[in-house]
C-alpha cells in the first residue's frame, strides 16, 4: 500500500444496553410481508396440534436494514458451519414435517 492511499477505518458499531430484565423468546417460524418501504417480521413459535402459531416479537425494517441484517445473518451462518458445520435443509418435504414427527417416529417421511 502506498503512502498517498487512504487508510480504511474500521467500522465502529454503536454501543449495545440490553436490559437486566429482558425476556428471551425462542422463535422456529418466522412469516415476512412487505410494502414498498419497510419489511415485516413475525417471530412465532410453532408447537404442534392444531393450535396457531403464537407470535411473540413483530420487527419492522427499511429494506435498506433487511439487506444488512440478511448480509450480518449470512455472515454469521457461514462462520457458524465453519466452526460447527454444515446446517442442513431438509430436502422435499415441509420443515414441519421434519420438526414434529410423532412420538417414536425415527425414519425420514417419504419424498413426493
């Protein structure tokens, strides 16, 4: 690098508080909707039975943030499988398929 070339500052992310008494919610769905100017996130948690989706957390984002956060998630995926491993994606079938077999139920539910 030569010495006319600007040096490049690391990006300096605000300082985070997270609240003593903030509660954790555990999220395995999420249903995404949107306008021309912001994007919607439902965080729900899905047990089985007939029972809807309870919907715990709503996040609405610019499409400006949603492409940084999918950027940050993207990010943190791959360092996570480096580190852990490949993540895999059930192949055919519904996620749910997947998630909530019956008690005893081992093998995997027939492609279509």
């Amino acid at each position: 690098m030569s010495k006319d070339t600007p040096k490049k500052e690391p990006i300096k992310l605000p300082k985070m508080q997270i609240p003593a008494d903030l509660e954790i919610e555990y999220v395995n769905l999420v249903r995404i909707a949107h306008s021309p100017s912001e994007l919607v996130f439902d965080f729900a948690h899905l047990l089985p039975g007939p029972l809807p989706a309870r919907v715990s957390s709503r996040i609405v984002m610019t499409p400006l943030a949603a492409k940084l956060f999918s950027r940050a998630l993207t990010e943190n995926l791959q360092k996570f499988e480096s580190t852990y491993g490949e993540i895999k994606i059930p192949g055919n079938r519904a996620l749910a398929d997947y998630l909530f077999r019956k008690s005893g139920e081992t093998k995997e539910p027939p492609s279509e």
